[in-house]
C-alpha cells in the first residue's frame, strides 16, 4: 500500500477547483454570449470545464483518454468538433472573462496603487526546427542577434 497515487489515476480535484472557478466567473453565461451552445449532446460547458481542468492537472489529453475511458462520457471527437466549431467567437469570451477577472482582483487592491498592464515579448527558441507553424527568423534585443523561434508576446 502506497500514499502516492499512481501515474494514470484520474484525480477529481483539479476539476473541482475548477468547478468553483467556472460557477464564480459565470462561464457558463459567458460561453452562452460566444455563441458557444449546442442544440443536443453533451453541454458545451461541461467540455469546456474539463479542458480546463486538463490544463492545469498537468496531464495528457490523448493518455487521459485511453487510461480513464470508464470515467469521462464523452469521446475525443466531441472534444475536437467543440475546438473547432467555427460560430464560436473565441475573442469575444477572452475579452469577457479577462474583464470579469481584471474586477474581481482590481476589488482586492487598494486604490493606493497604481494600476499597470505589462507587456513582455519572451523568445522561444527553435534552432533546430524545420517545419514547425509560425516559424520565422525573429531579434532578440536583449542579446543583439537573431534567431530562429517564435516570439511570445504577453499582456499581464
């Protein structure tokens, strides 16, 4: 008998911090206002509510699939068919959520302090890469030469 749980154990508690995120910030309100609906089948929130929680358990969506089939209800085309939908206006529910978080944390801060958005510009390198999407030949300022990579640009 062991404490730590094994690799491939589906573990619940992600997804209910998760849950409480989603029931805070009003998802499901917000998904409905991006047109992210769907006429039958499994809700659009509860997949949404699952890829969240798959982000931030650190697991694999395809090892998590294969491994705790007996434990999510619904198939990996369901999953992609939501990514892909075309009428969901993804923009549009970042711009809404990012919102509704940016007043909840500016309630918690004094109005002593100054309010600031940061923009960082961070290189991804990829030397070695051939064929990778968004690829291009990119300066680094900090160093003073160029690179082959990506830049990440971040808005905080």
């Amino acid at each position: 008998m062991t404490i730590m749980p094994k690799e491939n154990e589906f573990d619940n508690s992600i997804f209910t911090i998760c849950a409480k995120f989603i029931k805070r910030f009003q998802i499901k309100k917000l998904l409905r206002q991006s047109n992210a609906m769907k006429s039958k089948g499994i809700p659009s929130l509860d997949i949404f509510a699952f890829l969240l929680g798959l982000v931030f358990s650190g697991k694999n969506f395809y090892t998590l699939m294969e491994n705790c089939q007996e434990r999510i209800y619904f198939c990996k085309d369901v999953v992609y068919r939501f990514l892909r939908n075309a009428s969901i206006n993804w923009k549009n529910f970042l711009f809404r959520l990012s919102c509704s978080v940016i007043s909840e944390v500016d309630r918690l801060t004094s109005e002593d302090r100054r309010t600031a958005l940061i923009i960082d510009d961070s290189p991804y390198y990829r030397n070695r890469s051939k064929k990778v999407e968004f690829l291009s030949r990119c300066y680094d300022h900090t160093t003073g030469k160029y690179y082959k990579g990506l830049t990440l640009l971040t808005l905080s």
